[in-house]
C-alpha cells in the first residue's frame, strides 16, 4: 500500500473483545452493577447480597441465604411482548440441601407460575449448574412478568449461601413476512451483508468457525443497537446487537460465531439482515462453499456477488488475492446504492 493512500476504518467483532452478555430482558443479570435492578421481597426472613470473586470466571455473583423456617426472595419485572416467545436461564451454586429454584411469575401480585418457567437445580454440588427453559410464549394477557431467585427453608446456613450468577431471559421477537419480490428493484440500504464464510479448513464440519462482515457506506454515522442478524436454521434465534456500536461512513464490521451463536451452513444458507424494527434490511444466498472460501459484494456494498479466493474480514473485498469477475446471482436483491470507490487498506485486522 502507498504511504500516502488513505486507510478505511473497521471494526470487528469477537468473542473476547464484546461484553459477554447474550440478548436479555433481565438488567443486570450478572450482578456486576451490584444489587441494582434487583429487589428484594418485604416478606424476605434471609439476606441478599452481591459477593466479588466468587461468581464464574471470578465475577460478581448474588448470595442468597434463608434461616431456618424462613426463604428469601429477589425478583424484578420486565415488560413482554405478547407475540414473542422467551427462555428462562441462569446458573446455580448450592453446597448445602435445600430447595433453591429460579422462576417466572405472572398475575398479580405476580405470585402464578408462568407455566414451563420454573428452574430447579439438582442435588448439592460444589461446581456451578447451569438451568434453562425452552422457548415459552406468554399466557394470555401478560403484559409484564416477574423473574424471581428464591432460596427456601434448610437451603442454607450461615457462611454457605446460595450463589445466582448469569440470569437471563432471552427474547425472540417475531419477524416480519419478507415481500414477495417486484419488479421494481429493492434497494439494499446503506447497511448490507458484504461477505459470509461459512467454515474453515481448522474443523471443516464445524460451522462454528463462520462469520458474517457488515459494509456501512452511509454518509454520516449510525449505531447498530438492536439491529438483528439471522440464518435460515429455524432452531436458533435471530442475534441482536445489544451493545451501543457505532459504524462510520465505510466501515466494516465482522460478526464471529462466538457472538451471534449462528451455525452457518457450509451447504448452503441465507443470511438476513433485519432492522430494528424488525423490516429486511437486507439478504444474501450463500451456496455451498468449500472451507476457507467466502462469499462477497465486489466492489464493497454492490450488488453483484462473487466468490473470493481469500476471505477478507475487515477489509476490502478482493483485496488480498486476484480480484475475481462479478458473476451477478439471481438470488441476490439488487440495490440501487452508488457504487463504493475502493480504496487500499493496511492488512490489519485481527479477527478471533
């Protein structure tokens, strides 16, 4: 690259630089703003407190401890979407017998259980448990539920509490139908789906080892909180972007395994982009590629479709081996987006 060409911002997203909280309802599911969002009940005859270092991987975690003939119970409400469905988990540390259990309560005083939604770990055991739901639709006419950490009689005694660490309630939220297709062309947007790879010689059966690069060639800055990317495996939902990430005007952005749980398909799959209220942003058919080979818009955020010979996360597509002839797909959705100038850009992307 010369000295004087300009150099493309990118960001890329993985699994150790992005907080670990996977899409929730639940605030402060990991208790590592301290008690906060959390209440404790009236009637509660035990403690609550948040303990450092004890939690998984050495975190934060709340402690729960009942006296004899008594409980104690934490709770917060979090607003539902009656057309979506949810899934209750968390992880558990008991040492002492007893009958510690996490829960969803409807009605009011919210004290009904949400059928399904109840979490009992198994017998005493120095190791963490983790406790999940299946995926649950709300019972009719709930607008709001309680998620509720509860540690009963004999569950406890003085110096070995109950540890809750990592609760969540995750949300799948229904999409939209995709129109049928027109003959007017659909326009992309600014923000599309710029190449997918799908596995890597490393495991080329695991589809683990994929990801999914945003291209941004807006004018001005946008954020992508609540954007949401998804395959066509109807077992796993739609990853949302939970943190506050801001692309700028041809930026990149790398989506890795370990952060959107998306299995992707080396036979074939479709990717879709979703807006955050919930309308197709934009759509990509990947056919079957062999491993370490993806799939790209050339030049970055067209609509042409071409198979690369190298995979360039976080770069210009084509930029790290011979720039392969647009061979346009039928599949792919046109765009009426002007054409993105290609510049050089320094191989400096750190991908996992």
């Amino acid at each position: 690259m010369p000295a004087h060409a300009p150099a493309r911002r990118h960001r890329a997203l993985c699994q150790r630089s992005l907080p670990t909280a996977e899409p929730s309802v639940v605030t402060n599911g990991g208790f590592e703003a301290g008690t906060t969002g959390w209440r404790l009940a009236t009637d509660a005859q035990g403690t609550f407190e948040v303990l450092d270092g004890v939690g998984r991987g050495d975190t934060r975690a709340a402690a729960l401890a009942a006296p004899a003939n008594g409980s104690s119970t934490i709770s917060q409400l979090v607003p539902v979407n009656p057309e979506a469905e949810y899934r209750l988990s968390g992880w558990v540390r008991v040492t002492e017998p007893g009958y510690p259990y996490i829960s969803l309560q409807v009605g009011n005083p919210f004290s009904t259980p949400w059928p399904g939604g109840f979490l009992r770990p198994g017998p005493p055991d120095a190791a963490w448990q983790e406790l999940r739901t299946e995926w649950l639709r709300p019972p009719t006419g709930t607008t709001f539920v309680a998620v509720a950490l509860r540690v009963e009689a004999g569950t406890s005694t003085p110096g070995a509490p109950v540890l809750f660490d990592d609760i969540m309630l995750e949300e799948k939220l229904p999409l939209e139908p995709t129109a049928a297709p027109t003959a007017t062309p659909t326009p992309i947007v600014d923000l599309s789906i710029n190449e997918v790879l799908t596995s890597s010689r490393a495991d080329p059966e695991d589809a683990g080892n994929g990801w999914i690069e945003l291209f941004y060639s807006g004018d001005s800055p946008i954020f992508l909180e609540n954007w949401r990317i998804d395959d066509s495996d109807p077992r796993t939902p739609p990853h949302r972007i939970t943190t506050q990430l801001r692309m700028h005007p041809d930026d990149f952005v790398v989506l890795l395994y370990g952060e959107t749980r998306l299995r992707l398909n080396p036979r074939g799959d479709v990717v879709r982009l979703y807006r955050p209220d919930g309308s197709l942003a934009d759509e990509m058919m990947v056919p079957a590629l062999e491993p370490d080979r993806s799939i790209g818009r050339y030049p970055d955020g067209a609509a042409e479709l071409s198979t690369q010979w190298l995979p360039t996360p976080g770069e210009p597509n084509g930029s790290r081996g011979p720039v392969p002839t647009p061979t346009p797909l039928p599949t792919s959705t046109p765009s009426r987006r002007r054409p993105t100038r290609r510049r050089p850009y320094p191989n400096r992307s750190r991908i996992g």
